[in-house]
C-alpha cells in the first residue's frame, strides 16, 4: 500500500522529469523526447550529405564536407574533394555558439560569420537553414 507522500513524490517526479524533455526541443522538428541536452547533441562530427538552394538540391562536386563541432565552442571544418583530377584538403577551426534562446547557431571560420536556423537537431541528424538575400539554403547534416 502506498502512502500519500510517496504518490507526492512520484507525481513530483513524473512533472519535473518531464518538464526537462520538453525543455529540449527547441526547433519545430528536433525529437519530442531526447534524454541529452541540446549543446550535447550539437556536439558531434557533422557529415554534410545533401544542401539545397531555394528548394532545388545542389550538387556537391564530389566533395566531402565534414565538422566536427567540440564542447567548449570550437569546431574543425575539413572538406575533401579533387581539382583537376589532383586530392585536396582544407582543414579550418572555428568556433560556434548558440544564438537566440538556442534556436540558432552562429559559426565563425577565419573571418566568415553566418547564422543559420536550426531547423532539427537530434542525435545523429542536423539541418541547418540560411537566408542569404533573396536565397534560402538548406543543410543537411549526418552525425556519428
């Protein structure tokens, strides 16, 4: 038999720890229900897979575009591809930060800035959009 404190406390419970899902979805799609903070599923190596220019998906050139974002704000972009039949590779740090109650993420590499929208976040898939202008790009990201 229970007694009327311990249903308290489970009821208690079931609010705060529910209360704690909820506050993890900030983007429309992100998951309704994520055990692991937004910061911590941002944390990754980011694998772009796909982008898209006003709708219509471009291509990518056959390179590979990866970042690998780390917990203290910082982040490596590493793009791999060929030119002229020749292998290249970039590699850049930057850093990152959330913007606007974490609805956004602002990436600075060298002396570019962009904010993008975060559109989901989840464990293992990001999608970033851009408005450049007139433009609207979309990203499409998969993670480890």
């Amino acid at each position: 038999m229970l007694t009327q404190s311990k249903i308290i406390f489970a009821i208690f419970l079931m609010v705060i720890t529910s209360m704690a899902f909820v506050s993890c979805k900030k983007g429309d799609d992100d998951p309704s229900l994520s055990l692991r903070s937004r910061e911590a599923r941002f944390v990754n190596q980011w694998t772009l897979v796909k982008y898209e220019k006003n709708g219509q998906r471009q291509d990518l050139n056959n390179a590979t575009f990866i970042y690998d974002t780390y917990k203290e704000g910082t982040l490596k972009q590493t793009i791999e591809g060929s030119v002229f039949g020749f292998p290249t590779r970039s590699i850049l740090n930057g850093t990152w930060a959330f913007e606007n109650n974490e609805e956004q993420v602002r990436i600075s590499i060298d002396s570019n800035v962009t904010t993008f929208n975060i559109q989901r976040l989840a464990n293992s898939e990001l999608r970033l959009k851009e408005t450049d202008g007139a433009d609207t790009y979309m990203y499409y990201f998969d993670g480890e």
